[in-house]
C-alpha cells in the first residue's frame, strides 16, 4: 500500500525533544527512503510534508532543518524522493516523483500522533512545486507553502542554464520539442483545482529560483479567487540571514496552523 512503512531505522537527533527515523516506505510499488520526525512528547500534532529542493546529492534533506520544524509542534515527513539514499527508481524531477510526496502524505495521515484531517505542504526550491502538485492531486490538505519555490518548469529552464543539461536528460528534452512534459510539471496550469490555502515565500533577489515563478503563481491563483497571501523579502536572495530564516519559519508555523 502506498505510504506504508516498512522499515523504520532510529537516527540520532540533535535535540532531545525530537525523535527521528530513516524510514523506506512504499510509492508506487518503490521502496522509497525519507526522514521522519516527531516531538517525544505524547499528543495529537499537524503533520507536515516536507518537500526538499534540487536533485540527488544536490539539496539534500537537512536534519536541522527538519528539526527546527518538528520542535514547532509537527510531525514531519520529509521523502528523499525516489532513486536517492538507497531508495528505489530514478527521480525525475516533479515527474512521477510527485507520488513519493503524494504517498507520504498518506504515511503522515497514519502516523498515530498526527490528525489526519490537520496535513500541510511545505516547499523548498524545486520542492515548492512538489509541494503545489501534491496539493493539487491529494484530498483534505489544510495549506500549502512555498518558499524561493518554482512554480513554471518552462521559467526554470529558461532561466537556468546550467541546469538545461540536467532538465533535458531527465525530462526526455527541451520545452520547445517536449511542451507537454514541461506543462505536466508546471502547477500554473490546474490551478483551479487546488482548495488549500497558499503562502508564497520569496526573496526579491534570488538568482537560484526568481522571484518571477512567485509573482506568476500568486497572479493565477488571484485570477481565480483562490486564497493567497505573500510575503516577499526585498533585500534577500535565495538564501536567508540565520536569524532572518528562523523568525520566518516561525512565522509560517503559526500561519499554518491558523489554516
């Protein structure tokens, strides 16, 4: 069954409170690996899916990061997407690798301290697009980030030139001899079926993923009435100050949790 565990490793953890695992689970008939964490104290949390950035060894899952998530009062699932860390298949970059996020969310929805009507999406770069298409496909999602996340494969390729090469041979070529491929990938397209609520994270100045995807993905989702809010940091890139990117992953918890 998709999202099922099958085996489960305890990881040492940084913080006392926290408890983690490298857990294989399954997608798509895949034995698939991620990280899993939880808060040591018994309760009933939101549990949220984290959607890791670029590719292979590129943007690998950060413990801390995760950490600093969980420690806000979620359980968070974080897959290393398929082919990685000892995992099944090739990921192909928000191809078919979307069901690894789409069968953590039922691996979330199962975990006995989560409620499982209480799930959000959280997106990092290339994860923010992972993020938009698992919420685009899964049912009773409460909210969805993005932060310096992609939202148009079209833009990426276009803007990222050092990452064509890589786009060509995993997605089977470029948008002018493969649109349909490139759409597939691009959420900007189905919107109007996502029901969560959104929140766009982005950084004026960010070379890595432009702050154009955010602005086309907010001005669609405006189009269609679905409810949006932005917040956009002016003198920032793709990567924040410490203090700057705690305060704010703070701030998006508490947002989350409103929702």
């Amino acid at each position: 069954m998709n999202g099922e565990i099958i085996n489960k490793v305890k990881y040492p953890s940084p913080n006392p409170a926290i408890q983690l695992w490298v857990v294989t689970y399954v997608s798509d008939h895949l034995k698939v690996k991620g990280l899993l964490a939880e808060p040591v104290a018994s309760g009933c949390y939101d549990g949220l899916l984290y959607l890791r950035g670029g590719i292979k060894n590129v943007g690998m899952v950060r413990i801390g990061r995760i950490v600093q998530f969980a420690s806000e009062g979620f359980v968070v699932m974080a897959p290393f997407y398929r082919g990685n860390q000892g995992g099944e298949g090739n990921e192909d970059f928000a191809g078919d690798d979307r069901y690894d996020a789409i069968s953590a969310i039922g691996l979330l929805k199962r975990h006995p301290k989560v409620n499982p009507d209480r799930i959000h999406l959280f997106g990092f770069s290339r994860g923010g697009v992972m993020a938009l298409l698992a919420g685009l496909l899964a049912e009773n999602i409460r909210s969805v980030v993005t932060w310096g996340g992609v939202s148009d494969m079209f833009l990426t390729y276009d803007e990222r030139e050092d990452l064509r090469r890589m786009m060509k041979r995993v997605i089977g070529g470029t948008p002018t001899k493969v649109p349909e491929r490139y759409m597939w990938r691009t959420p900007l397209y189905e919107l109007e079926k996502m029901t969560a609520p959104v929140l766009i994270i982005h950084g004026v100045k960010d070379k890595n993923v432009s702050v154009e995807h955010s602005y086309r993905l907010e001005k669609r989702l405006k189009e269609l009435n679905k409810e949006v809010e932005s917040w956009y940091f002016k003198e920032f890139t793709h990567y924040f100050p410490p203090k700057t990117n705690r305060e704010t992953l703070h701030r998006l918890c508490t947002w989350m949790k409103k929702q």
